[in-house]
C-alpha cells in the first residue's frame, strides 16, 4: 500500500515576508519608538500592494511592537513612564518565579552554567561598546531561568514578548556607560546569588536590576 503523500511545503507568505521585514527594522531601530509607519511608503519600498504590508501590520500589533491607529496608519510602541516600569516588575515575578520551579526542577546548576556563558558573552559586547549586542546576550542570561523551569508554556508566554524585553532593555542601556555598567554589575550579582543558592540575595538584586524607570 502506498503511503500518503506529503503536501509541498510552501514558499513564505507575502505577508510573512513583509512582517519579518518590518520587525527587524524595528528591532534594529530603522523606525525608532513611537514613529509613525506609512503604508504607502513601505509599499512602495518593496514593490508590492498595500494588503500584504495591512496583515503584517496587523501581526505585529498582535505581537504588541506596533500600535493601530484608527483611520490613521499605524506606529511602532513607546514606552510610557508606567507601561515601563509594569513591563519591568513584571519580568520580576516572572524570573523569580522561574528561579524558584528550577530549584525545585534540580535544574538550577545548569541554569547556572549557561547563565555563565552568556554574561562572559555580554561582558565581550559590553567591553566593545556593542550596545545592541550587550543587549542580546543580557537577555538570553535571564531566559536561561526561564527555559530551565522545561515549562514549555512559560516559555511561550515569555518568547511571545522577547521582542518588547528587548526593545526596553535596548533603550535602558541606550542612556549612558552608568546604565550599562549598574546592568552588567546586576546581572554578575543575579548570578553569584543563584551559584551560592542564596534565594534572599537573588530577591534583593532582581528587585534592583528590574526597578527601571524611563
């Protein structure tokens, strides 16, 4: 007997295309915080019609990187003194959260080791004064708690917002050589707390790393 046959996987979607186009200008600030997107001349930059760039959009607002603006186009997300301070505490209850199901996981020493690895990795960009590289690898060490709990929907629910995580960390880290240098000395006491399993200390320093302001 013959087995089905798979379907042809298919090229992708216009509209695929146009979001991964306007996410990355976004995350590379090519359209800064607040700034207005014309559809007219997005369309025209990549020779195609209106609807596809429409559905991107829409994406991407899904995604909370861009604000739809009735009868008015849309602009990429600022952060106002409130949302930022929220979007900062909530990464607080969450990483603190992660800490403690990793704990009782045993997952927490190679939570540790990775840890390690990407804040020698962000000290290298932070010593290059590569500020959006600092940044990338200042992430992935606080992910690190979160994939160690193996909760595969935390880390859903977390990845589905890595993209906001990074545009606030890039603009905190974009006000001055103090910010930069008060983040990397958090996050080295963050990880010192967690390899001599002090749960007090590590409350303590991500209460401060995650006490941002605009």
């Amino acid at each position: 007997m013959e087995g089905t046959k798979m379907p042809q996987l298919q090229r992708l979607s216009l509209k695929a295309q146009v979001y991964e186009i306007i996410r990355q200008k976004i995350l590379q600030q090519e359209y800064a915080l607040g700034e207005k997107i014309n559809i007219d001349t997005v369309a025209d930059e990549l020779k195609i019609s209106n609807s596809p760039i429409r559905e991107a959009l829409m994406m991407l607002s899904q995604d909370g990187l861009i604000e739809m603006i009735p009868n008015n186009g849309a602009r990429v997300i600022s952060f106002s003194e409130e949302g930022f301070h929220e979007i900062a505490s909530s990464l607080y209850v969450v990483l603190y959260g992660a800490y403690d199901l990793c704990v009782r996981q045993g997952t927490i020493e190679q939570v540790a080791q990775e840890m390690e690895h990407y804040l020698a990795l962000q000290q290298k960009y932070y010593d290059e004064g590569n500020v959006p590289e600092t940044v990338k690898y200042a992430l992935q060490f606080d992910k690190c708690i979160v994939t160690g709990t193996k909760n595969s929907y935390l880390i859903s629910m977390y990845e589905h917002i890595e993209d906001i995580f990074y545009l606030m960390a890039l603009h905190n880290n974009q006000r001055g050589e103090d910010d930069r240098h008060n983040n990397f000395k958090e996050h080295k006491m963050i990880l010192k707390s967690i390899q001599e399993h002090d749960a007090a200390a590590l409350h303590k320093w991500l209460g401060i790393h995650y006490d941002k302001h605009l």
